[in-house]
C-alpha cells in the first residue's frame, strides 16, 4: 500500500507465486508453479495477472530436456483480457 502527493493517488499490490519440485528418479525433474499478480490504483486501470506452468527437466547422458507449458491470463481494466498458452523445448549439452 502506497500513498503519493502529488497527484494525489493510492496504489495496491499484490504477489504470490506457489512451486512445488518434485523428483521421482535421479535423471528427472517434476516441477509445476502458480502465480497471481495484482495492481490497483486509483488513478490507473487496475492490473491482474495469473500464470500456471509445468517443467520437466531429464537428464539423458550429457543432455539435459527441459520441455516447459505456460498459461497466462492477464487482464488490464475491465475490458482488456490476454490469455496464452505457451511452450517451449530447452536443449543442453554438457561438454
């Protein structure tokens, strides 16, 4: 919570984000995450933003995989909304 003088304003934020990893076998790696982002304040468009995601991580020899999935919602004010699903595929090699 944040008071500002000059314009006169309040601002709100909030932020938490919850990651549980979880590993089944040496050579993986489970982790799932949440998150929620929220702003508000009285002379801007309130802000909310929500993101849940899965990675795996595998360890095969000298490579590493680490597939990712990400949904995001955000919304700005209350007509602007974006969703997106995400997806990614990390490839490393270990010299």
């Amino acid at each position: 919570w944040m008071d500002f003088w000059d314009p006169s304003h309040q601002t709100r934020t909030l932020n938490a984000q919850f990651t549980m990893t979880y590993t089944p076998a040496p050579w993986l790696l489970v982790e799932g995450s949440a998150s929620l982002r929220r702003l508000s304040d009285t002379l801007l468009l309130s802000e909310r933003d929500r993101e849940a995601s899965m990675r795996l991580r595998w360890f095969i020899r000298r490579v590493e995989v680490w597939p990712t999935v990400s949904l995001i919602d955000r919304r700005r004010g209350g007509d602007t909304s974006t969703q997106a699903l995400e997806a990614t595929v990390r490839i490393v090699r270990r010299f």
